[in-house]
C-alpha cells in the first residue's frame, strides 16, 4: 500500500482543493419576479421564454 513519506502541508493541502468548490447556480428572475434557474419554465407561473407553457394550476 502506497504511503505518504513526507506529511503534506497546509498550503499545499489548500491549492489542491482550490477546485472543489460548490459552483453558485446561475438565477434569472421571471416575469412574475420569481428566481428560477435558466432554460427552465418558472414552477410559480408556468411561463418560459415569455410564453405559458405549463397550465397556472400544474405549474
């Protein structure tokens, strides 16, 4: 089994997981002004891309 001859640093330990962030999801807001996610129908109003394309009682 593989083991680690020197201890890894702090500094190093910290560039390593300089990539594993949580990546903030992007949010356009409706014309109902409800935050949804892009490329998606608003789940308030059903509209998308300016037109009702979920019936307002399922959405």
């Amino acid at each position: 089994m593989a083991v680690p001859k020197k201890r890894t640093s702090r500094s190093r330990k910290g560039m390593r997981r300089s990539h594993d962030h949580v990546a903030v999801p992007n949010v356009v807001f409706c014309e109902c002004g409800e935050p949804t996610l892009p490329h998606r129908a608003c789940s308030v109003c059903g509209n998308y891309k300016g037109r009702q394309v979920i019936s307002g009682k399922d959405a």
